[in-house]
C-alpha cells in the first residue's frame, strides 16, 4: 500500500488508537499534552479524509457524542504493520474491524486509557516514546519502574499468566524485594451476574495452575473497574469462595472502584480515588 503523507502528531495519533483500539479525541489531545483543541480535530480530519480512522458522531442515548470517537481502519491498521518491525500479528488480527465493534467495547477501551492518564499523569511524553521504541524494539522490562501494558503488547512478554488471564491492562514492576503482577480489567455497564461468575471462576481456575507460580513474585494485584457500587458489591459477595480456594505462597489482592470514582481524579488531580481492598495472603 501506498502510504499517504501524515505528519509526525498524526502518525503518533495512529500508534495510540492501535494501542488502545478507541480513543475520544479529547484523550488523543491529553495523551499529546496540547492545549488546542481544534488543531486535533484538524489532523483527525485529514485522517479520516486519508481513510486512516473513522470518526463517530453518534447520538447516544438521545445527546450528541462530543468529543468524536475514534478508531482504526484497515487502511490504518496496515499502515501500522508497514511502520513497526515488532507488531503483534494475532492482535493486529484481533483488532479487525474495529470501526464496528460495540459501544462497550469501545467505552472499555476508553476506560483503560483514562486509567493510564489518571494514574500514570505526567508520564504521556514518556509512554509515547516508549511504545514507539516497543513496537519497533520489542517490549523491555524495566527495573525499580511501574509500568502499564496494554494488550497490544502482551504476546512480547514472557509471563504466562499474562496469556491466560486476558487482562484490560497489566502493570509490571521489579525492585530488590521481587516483582509485583498487576492486571486491571473493567466491568461493562449492565453485566448479567452470571457472565461476573463466570468471570471469576475463569481467574481462578487459571490462577489455581502452579506452573506461573515463582518465588521472585512478591504480589500479584487484580484491579476491577466497576460501573456501579451495586456490582462491587456482588463481586465481593462471589469473591469469598473463590479466595477460600485460593493456595499459593503468592500474596493476592483484589481492588474494586468505580468509573465515577476515577472520573473524580481525572477532573481533580487532588481527589482520592476509594479502592476496597481485599487480601489473602498465605
């Protein structure tokens, strides 16, 4: 294919919708830290006019989608398997389509991407060049520094509960004392309490497996993002027999807190976000 000319912002622009598959234009403006709002709907524009992205301005649920939602298209997403040497194939084939997944698969995405900007604020410039040498580079693992994933990048970690727990995100650090697992997932608005068992019956069989056991894992952490405290609260109900079962020399901790609770930070830096925390350590 014939790559058409873009610009530096812009071909940064297609490497983050690649990495978290959606993205509102008000986060791509947060994640390039720039204070003009309509010079990104500018290079969004060219994008989709070039056929890169697709730009949705749906009404949802009766108002106007602002900021535009945005994904890859084919045509984008080749022009990310032509530009890096260390593209996940299996993702890139994943993510097909993307332009016409579900409103919740899409709001998912976003979530993790307002998890990254809340918690890791400060540190954009830093992830852009870090999954820019990644997808050229291959992923590295960095010593006495928290790092977040996406699962773009999993097939090049060498971990294998990150192949078999199917994570949202997953966060890795290594100090003096062992290395610390972190793997965030988000709940759907309106998930039938059948498809949450199951969620967790799934987690647990495959953390009930001693092969990803090692002795150089200090904890292992699951972070629930939540639409409701109602579906915290089932999840901590169901959560008791699982964590019963539970038998490892592994520390687990499990933290539950909602979209509002986030949202709060992300408009006051200030704000304390409340995580419930629940532990079980051998």
């Amino acid at each position: 294919m014939a790559k058409k000319e873009i610009t530096k912002k812009q071909h940064i622009i297609l490497t983050l919708l690649f990495i978290f598959r959606s993205l509102t234009s008000k986060q791509i403006q947060q994640f390039l830290n720039h204070k003009d709002h309509r010079r990104i709907n500018s290079w969004l524009k060219e994008l989709e006019e070039k056929g890169y992205i697709i730009r949705e301005f749906k009404p949802r649920y009766g108002v106007l989608t602002k900021p535009a939602v945005c994904s890859l298209t084919n045509v984008g997403r080749t022009y990310i398997r032509e530009s890096y040497d260390c593209v996940d194939k299996k993702y890139l084939n994943r993510i097909r389509h993307d332009e016409t997944r579900s409103v919740s698969l899409k709001s998912r995405c976003q979530v993790i991407a307002d998890f990254y900007l809340v918690f890791f604020k400060g540190r954009e410039r830093e992830f852009l060049e870090n999954i820019d040498n990644w997808l050229d580079n291959g992923v590295t693992l960095k010593y006495n520094l928290l790092q977040f994933f996406t699962p773009a990048f999993y097939g090049d970690i060498e971990y294998i509960l990150i192949k078999h727990l199917k994570s949202d995100g997953y966060l890795y650090k290594r100090t003096k004392a062992g290395t610390s697992h972190r793997f965030l997932y988000v709940i759907d608005a309106y998930v039938p309490r059948l498809k949450l068992q199951y969620m967790l019956k799934y987690l647990f069989t495959v953390l009930s497996d001693e092969n990803w056991q090692d002795d150089g894992i200090v904890s292992l952490q699951i972070y629930f993002i939540c639409p409701s405290n109602m579906v915290i609260i089932y999840l901590r109900k169901i959560l008791k027999a699982f964590l019963e079962n539970y038998f490892s020399n592994t520390p687990l901790h499990v933290h539950f807190t909602t979209r509002n609770q986030m949202y709060k930070r992300k408009q006051n830096p200030e704000a304390f976000v409340k995580w419930i925390t629940i532990s079980y350590e051998d």
